[in-house]
C-alpha cells in the first residue's frame, strides 16, 4: 500500500444497444488482466514496465445501486457468444491496483453504468423536434426493444387505452410516465437514492 492514492469516478452513458456495458466490462478485463501491449499505459518511471499489479475488485459500503457483475457478462459475451441481458438500473464497478512504475500512488476507480432510458430527454435538445416529435420517438424507443417494451408495459398501456377510448386524459399518461422513470431512471445519483424502486 502506497502513501498516496489517486481516485476517480467514470461515468458511461450512450443511447440504448451501443455496447456501454460490453466496452465497460471488456475495459474491466483488461485492467484485471493486464497485458501491456495490448493495453499500454503512459510510463511514469523509465525503470519500471506501465503494467498494473495487485487488482482488487471491491464494494462500495455506501453505494445504492448493484454492483456490476462482471464475471457474469465477461463469460456471456466470451464464452457464450451472447450480449449480456440488457441493463435497466445504473450499476457500479469499484476496484483498486497499483501500478509498477508508480512508486507512491495506488489507484481507486470507480465505473458507473447509466441504462440508456434516462436520455430520452436529450432528444429535445434537438430545435428540429418539437414536444410531438419526441414524443413519438420516445413511443418508438419504447416499442422497439422486447425490454423496454416490457418495463414500459403499464405506461404504453395507458396511451393505448388513452387513444383508443378516443379520451385525452394528460395527468393520468403523466403519472404512468413518472412511474416508468421511477423503475428505470436514476433520480439522484450523488444523493445515494439510486436505481430501482
């Protein structure tokens, strides 16, 4: 154990089907597994090889969200030759290691894996879409994918209901939508009160 340690939280989001979650586990497997010519790292010393030692995978006592299982999508996607499940709660990854060419530091990160749910927002960013248009795509989204389908299942339930009674009812589609977001969003990541409900 070193004097000093460096630290740093990394968060990694995208839009759905992107491969947050493979980048963010074969990224794991590296740093466990290092092998510096095929991950090399900015020497810090002329003496010693950029190659990180002493991997320590670790929990978080504080943290709300579930911790990423990262054996169990390496040996999906590696030796079942299958993406993992898709991911509906934000999940962290927490480890620790020191490097040999770094004589006084060891090194915390720590990975946070956002579901891509929470970024339908971000579509009205765009001065093209107005509240119509996102609302549609978000609809898309939803309807697209056999899991989004199935965690929306109660909220596209009660468009549906909406549209076809012929019956504009905008507090109660509302309520469905906050119930959705509850079960797949992250209201408040640096409060703690993380994932699902």
């Amino acid at each position: 154990m070193h004097p000093f340690t460096y630290k740093r939280t990394i968060g990694v989001v995208g839009i759905g089907n992107s491969g947050k979650t493979v980048l963010l586990t074969s990224l794991i497997s590296h740093l466990k597994n290092h092998h510096p010519e095929l991950l090399g790292l900015h020497p810090g010393s002329k003496k010693q090889p950029a190659e990180i030692i002493c991997f320590e995978e670790r929990s978080l006592p504080g943290m709300k969200i579930p911790m990423l299982p990262h054996e169990k999508y390496y040996n999906s996607f590696r030796h079942e030759m299958r993406w993992p499940d898709k991911t509906a709660d934000a999940l962290y990854y927490h480890c620790a290691f020191q490097r040999r060419d770094w004589s006084w530091t060891d090194v915390e990160l720590t990975f946070i894996d956002f579901p891509d749910e929470r970024f339908n927002d971000l579509l009205m960013l765009d001065d093209k879409v107005d509240f119509a248009g996102w609302s549609t795509q978000v609809l898309d989204r939803l309807e697209s994918h056999p899991e989004s389908r199935a965690l929306a299942a109660d909220y596209l339930a009660t468009v549906k209901r909406q549209l076809s009674a012929g019956v504009s009812d905008a507090e109660t589609v509302l309520r469905a939508y906050r119930l959705l977001l509850v079960l797949v969003d992250i209201p408040d990541l640096l409060a703690g009160n993380v994932g699902r409900k």
